[in-house]
C-alpha cells in the first residue's frame, strides 16, 4: 500500500514539475472533480442524487448529440450505398431491355424472312426422285430425236419423267418398257415445251427443229426478246419444275433466223438423269 501511494505521490509531482502553470491549475481542478464525483456517489442525500441525476442526463443529451451525426452519416452512407445499388439495377435491367428488343426486332425479320421465303417456295414445291441412266441407242433420223436408256419399269420409271444431261434439259420420257424406256429429246418435231425468257419472264413455247437448237412460237408480236437470253422450263402445265434451263435463244444473224442453241450436245449423250418432279400437297 505505501509504495503504490508513494508511486501515486511521484506522478503526480512530476505532473506538476512538467507543466505549466495552467495546465497544473486544469489538473489540479480535475483531480478534485473526479474525487469530489467519488465521494458523492458514496452519499445518499437528496442534493447529491439530484447532483448524480442531473450528472446523468448532462452525459446521456451529450452522448445523444454526440451520436446523432454518427446515425447521420450512417443512414446518408446506407442511402448513397441503395441508390448506388439502384443505379446498377437500372443499368442491369436497361442491358436486358436492349437486349430483348434487339431479339424482338430480329425474330420478328426472321419470321418476315420465313415468310417471304415459304411464300416462294410455295409456288413450286416437289419432292424429286433421280436415277442414272446409261443412253444405250441414240436413233439416227432426220427429224425424229430420241433415245434409248437402260432403265425401264422395273427401275419405277414413269412417262413423262424428265432426262437430264447433268442439270440441263434434253427430254423427257415417252415410252417405258420393263428394262428399256424411250426418251423424246428437246430437239424433236414433236416436243412443245413451256418455257420462260430472261430476264424479263417471257412466256413462250419452244419447240423442236430436228436440229441441235429449237425455236420460240406463240409469241405476241409486239414482244421483244434480248439477244443471249436463257431459256429455262416455266413450269407450266405441271411436267417440269420450273427453272430448268434448256438453251440460250439468239437474234437473227446473217447465217440464220432467230434460234434457241441448247445447252447439251444432244447427238453426245452417254448417261442421262431421269427425274420425276412430283408436286408436294403439304
């Protein structure tokens, strides 16, 4: 007990030593208070409790007002963090909104795009079965054109099937016995073919010539073809698919009249495609 009074004793002269003579008057006085604060929390008289009481509410306003700031700053920094958090939400959901109205925009072009496309391909729509045939017999005459090919009934060959020397029509099929067909060829005297005319679609019939090229009839008079046009089969009548080409036509010159010259040699063929084009209901 007396060294730690003896110590108590050395601080607070050195407390004194130290200090100026302001200092050592504030010290003084707190030192005082807080003794002063001791022995009135050891006394129950009526002043001493209001004293304490008092002492009390001083503290609890001083740290209320103390502590309002801080709730301040609390709820300013929690407000700044929800519209931080808002703001992000916002950008968040704006991506979103672009993105679905970006999708909306192009599945509506899609479905416009599918429709246009289902609209075409509507117009002519078949289902197409192709065999390779070899030309076993090409039939020497003047006028007449046809082959013979190594395909008849027992390969399900049918008339009217088209012959075609890679993706150009020749012909079409006549005749079909079990294990032989015949084929008329384009440049026969009897083949009619429906037929349209780039670039400006004009209809016409082309017909055959006994020659390697055919010719354009039941063409009004006042319509005028382009030199070096395709011909390509209309589709007309339901025989042939339309789009086929089948030559190119040719304006008078000083040799000839006005001609269609075949894409294919029709006097080389070795193997031909017969296809059958049948319109598809669904």
């Amino acid at each position: 007990m007396a060294t730690s009074r003896d110590d108590f004793v050395i601080a607070i002269r050195s407390a004194f030593i130290k200090k100026g003579n302001k200092q050592r008057f504030s010290l003084i006085g707190l030192i005082f208070f807080s003794i002063g604060l001791l022995f009135l929390s050891k006394i129950n008289l009526p002043v001493t409790n209001y004293l304490k009481i008092s002492l009390n509410e001083i503290v609890y306003r001083s740290s209320f007002i103390v502590s309002v700031p801080e709730r301040k700053i609390y709820n300013l920094t929690n407000k700044i963090k929800d519209h931080y958090n808002i703001y992000n939400d916002y950008l968040l959901i704006k991506e979103e909104a672009n993105q679905l109205q970006s999708e909306k925009y192009e599945t509506q072009f899609l479905r416009e795009e599918n429709k246009r496309l289902k609209k075409i391909i509507k117009e002519y729509i078949y289902k197409s079965e192709e065999l390779v045939a070899k030309v076993l017999i090409d039939k020497k005459s003047p006028f007449l054109k046809s082959i013979i090919v190594n395909k008849g009934s027992k390969d399900n060959i049918k008339l009217g099937m088209a012959v075609l020397d890679g993706s150009y029509l020749v012909g079409k099929i006549v005749e079909v016995n079990y294990l032989t067909s015949r084929a008329l060829l384009v440049s026969d005297l009897n083949s009619k073919i429906p037929v349209g005319i780039e670039p400006n679609n004009i209809q016409s019939i082309l017909t055959g010539t006994g020659k390697q090229n055919g010719k354009i009839e039941y063409l009004e008079n006042e319509i005028s073809i382009e030199d070096k046009s395709i011909v390509y089969t209309s589709g007309s009548g339901g025989l042939f698919k339309s789009g086929i080409p089948v030559g190119i036509y040719y304006k008078e010159n000083s040799d000839e009249k006005e001609k269609v010259k075949f894409f294919s040699k029709l006097s080389q063929l070795t193997f031909v495609k017969l296809v059958s084009f049948e319109e598809d209901g669904n």
